[in-house]
C-alpha cells in the first residue's frame, strides 16, 4: 500500500475501504453526465477527515456506451462523481473562454 500524507495535517492516509468505485463524469451542454466507472481504494486522513481513492485501475469496470451502464454504476453505489474534464467539452470554460462565467 501506498504512503499518502495529508498536506495539511502531515498524518498518513489511513485505507477506509478496499474496492470502492467512483463514476468519471463527462460535460455536455445539458450539464454533466456519467462517463466512465472506476474502481480504487478509499484513504482517509485520520486527522482532518479528508479522503482520496488511490490505486485507481488502468482500465475502467465500465463505459456510458456500453449496454447496460447505468445498471451497473447503480449497483456498484459510487463513493462519488467526479466532474473535473480538462477537455475542450467543459461548459464551464468554454463559457469564461466566451468572455462568460469567471
């Protein structure tokens, strides 16, 4: 297992749960959307109550295209979504790129 230390409490990241998945999200211009479905361990700072998912898998348990996506991320009850795409589709930077949001 890795040593994570917390920037902010310089503990450790303690393993809370094995095997946890998260959902990658995707932007449209209707909003986000589930994208991928990942799988990880779940860290958690035992001083501030941050948490982490490391060990994160190379490849995906799941993909939006596939048959029956939506099942499976409802049964594998994600710990999270995370909307963070760096791509050219985010709405939200498209938007301050367009003189926009800030």
């Amino acid at each position: 297992m890795p040593m994570v230390p917390c920037v902010r409490c310089a503990r450790f990241y303690k393993v809370k749960a094995v095997g946890v998945t998260f959902e990658e999200g995707f932007p449209t211009e209707n909003g986000w959307r589930g994208y991928k479905l990942w799988a990880g361990d779940l860290y958690e700072c035992e001083g501030c109550g941050a948490q982490a998912v490391i060990g994160v898998a190379q490849q995906p348990l799941a993909e939006h295209y596939q048959p029956g996506y939506v099942d499976r991320v409802a049964k594998a009850n994600p710990v999270c979504r995370v909307n963070d795409c760096t791509g050219a589709f985010n709405p939200e930077k498209a938007a301050v790129l367009q003189g926009g949001a800030s």
